[in-house]
C-alpha cells in the first residue's frame, strides 16, 4: 500500500447527544477502512459506522450517559491511483 496514513478525529459528545465524527483523509488519498474507540462503550451507541464517500470514515453516535464522553473515529488512507 502506497503513501500509507491513519486519521484520527477526536470529539467530545454531551449528555443525550447524537453526532457524526468524520475522519478525512488529505486531498489525493483515499479511504480502505476505519473504526472507533471510546473510553465507556456501555453508555454510547453506535448508529453507523463506515465510508463516507471516497475519502472519509463517518461514525454515528448516540451518548445515553448524564456526562460528556469522548470518542475517536479513525480513517486509513492511501494514494489514490
């Protein structure tokens, strides 16, 4: 794989919140795959989560808990060709 790159985005969530988190990759790269982590899984949903068009991973959450937790969405990236 050529011109190999991980993004992260990082986001915090509000109480009873639902986001989307982007992670993008840089102009002349594209997206194989992705994923997310969060820190208390019990108290977040995952509504969606994979590729947004041809250079982004996109995660949908829901946060269920009375604090604000943070998650991270991570996008691998390559030379397009």
């Amino acid at each position: 794989m050529s011109g190999y790159q991980q993004v992260v985005a990082t986001n915090d969530i509000v109480k009873g919140a639902f986001i989307q988190v982007l992670a993008v990759c840089p102009e002349g790269k594209v997206v194989l795959g992705g994923g997310y982590g969060m820190i208390d899984p019990a108290s977040l949903q995952v509504w969606s989560n994979g590729p947004q068009g041809d250079r982004s991973w996109s995660v949908r959450f829901r946060n269920t808990s009375l604090q604000t937790l943070r998650v991270t969405v991570t996008a691998n990236c390559v030379l397009a060709r």
